[in-house]
C-alpha cells in the first residue's frame, strides 16, 4: 500500500465526505432543494472513497514515478476513469441485488452501459481523480503529518471513532433500506388490487366480475401476505358479495376501491424520517415497472410537507 494502513483509513474517509459534499451540490442544485446525498445517513458517500483507495493503490506509483506531470496524467487520467467506473458499475449492480432498487440511473443519457456507469461522468470522475492526486492529496498528507504532531495516538483514535460510527450508519441505513423495499412491495401489490378491482368493473356479468376479483387476490396474496403486514381486509371479500344484486355489487366494489387507495394513502404519508431522507437522496431512483408508483409515493409526501 502507498500509505500506512491507519493513513488510508483516514483518507477514505475524507474522501468519501469531499464526494457526499459533492453530490449534496450538484444534487441540491438539480433539484432546487436541499438533499441530503448518499444511501448513508451521515455525510459520507463510500463509493468515493473506495474509488479513491483503489487509485491510489494502483497509481500512486506513477505519480511518484514521474518527474514529467503531463506524461504521468495521460497513464493517470484513462486508468483513473477505467477504475472509477469499475467501482461505480460494481456498487450499483450489488446495492440492486440486495435491495432490489436503482438508486441511480444514466439511462437518460447516451453512452451508458445499463444505466449504471455513463462515459460523460466517468471522465468526470477521472479527470478530478487525477486533480486530487497531484494538488489535493498533497495537502491531505499535511493534515494527516499534522495529526501525528499533535499526539501519535491521534490519528489512530479518529480514524477507530470514524470507523465504529461508518459501521453502525452502515446497519442501520441497511436495516432502513430493507424496510423501505418492504414497504414499496406492499404499496405495489395495494395498487395492483385497487387498479384490479377498479378494472373488475366493467366487466359484463356478476359472475365475472367476482371470478376476476378471486383471480386477482389468488394472484396477489400468494405473493405477499397482506393480511399480516398491512391494516387492510386481507380475506377475499367476493364471497360476501356474492349475495348483493348487480348494481349493489358495483357500488360496493367502487367504494371498495376507493377504500384501497385510502389505505395505500396512508401508507405513503406515514413513511419514516430515515425511509424519506433515503427516498429524497436519490430522486433518480428507479423499480423496474413500478416508477409511477414511486413518482405517487413522492409526491405524496411532497403534498404532506406544504
């Protein structure tokens, strides 16, 4: 390693609050709001610091190795892109196999490999990777030489507090995620029956209008069990409908809709702090064939703030 071990946690720490103030900004800006970036709660964005590290390992060397900076930057500058969109690519494809959400996407724009990495923001990445190198990590190995004067156990104690307090953001930020995931299967599966039932409708007879809602819950709660993980009627209320004439059937299916949405509503509106913090720190968030259930949820919890 180019660093003692000690030194390189303190710089990927560093790293990764220059990358979430960053992101705040240009994020912020965007949207014209404030935004808390990164999936972490605290003012870190690890993705930069991982980047940072693998850098420095790998070309660290040739910075050193070379008196003439421009020679160095055109070794320094294709690598340091080639690395960060490795790294970018690779915690993109995990954090949506764990979670099952996008939490970015570059789909919108051109030169992108499956919406997780785009060329534009890889050079990006590389050409500050390549200006940190030469002018701002010099600085940081100042800050860092500081700390050992001040008290040799120094750097050791702020990088064990920042690395006990990384751990626990990480389980806890972890633990919030799942539970929002959760939550956006329950509110997927409580708009497919409302859009179901609604549809159940304007079908031609009493009979098939109640074989469709038989359909639909089979399907549903087969996947998901509502009754346990949701205030609703979790029980098939087809049965109890069957003895209502034609057009008492469809004003009580109406209603039943109606009822639905209100439940899903609410569902919406009583998302956390942490679980809303998560959702506003990636606007861009995608689910695969669900984004307008997720554009609802968001404006939802818009319409609660004003």
């Amino acid at each position: 390693m180019p660093y003692p071990l000690v030194e390189m946690v303190l710089y990927f720490f560093t790293y990764s609050f220059c990358g979430w103030l960053l992101e705040t900004v240009l994020c912020s800006i965007q949207e014209r709001r404030f935004i808390n970036r990164g999936f972490l709660g605290g003012p870190i964005c690890p993705i930069y610091g991982s980047a940072v590290l693998l850098i420095f390992i790998i070309l660290m060397p040739v910075r050193d190795g070379f008196n003439d900076i421009l020679k160095a930057t055109i070794i320094i500058l294709p690598i340091a892109t080639i690395l960060a969109t490795v790294v970018e690519y690779i915690i993109s494809w995990l954090m949506e196999r764990i979670f099952h959400e996008r939490w970015w996407d570059y789909s919108h724009m051109r030169f992108n490999i499956n919406g997780r990495v785009n060329l534009g923001v890889s050079l990006g990445w590389g050409v500050l990777a390549t200006f940190f190198l030469y002018f701002v990590q010099p600085l940081f190995e100042q800050l860092v030489a500081l700390l050992f004067k001040v008290n040799d156990i120094l750097p050791y104690s702020v990088a064990g507090i920042l690395f006990v307090m990384f751990v626990t953001d990480i389980i806890v930020s972890s633990v919030v995620a799942l539970k929002l995931w959760h939550k956006f299967e329950h509110l997927y599966y409580l708009s497919e029956m409302i859009k179901g039932v609604k549809e159940s409708l304007k079908l031609p007879t009493k009979e098939k209008i109640l074989g469709r809602i038989d359909l639909l819950y089979e399907k549903l709660t087969d996947r998901v069990d509502i009754t346990n993980h949701i205030k609703i009627k979790g029980k098939n209320p087809a049965p109890e409908w069957r003895a209502m004439p034609f057009d008492a059937l469809k004003r009580r299916i109406s209603e039943y809709a109606n009822e639905l949405k209100e439940m899903r509503d609410a569902l919406m509106i009583s998302t956390r702090y942490l679980q809303r913090r998560m959702l506003s720190a990636f606007p861009h968030m995608r689910k695969r064939g669900r984004n307008t259930l997720l554009r609802d949820w968001r404006e939802q919890l818009q319409n609660r703030k004003k």
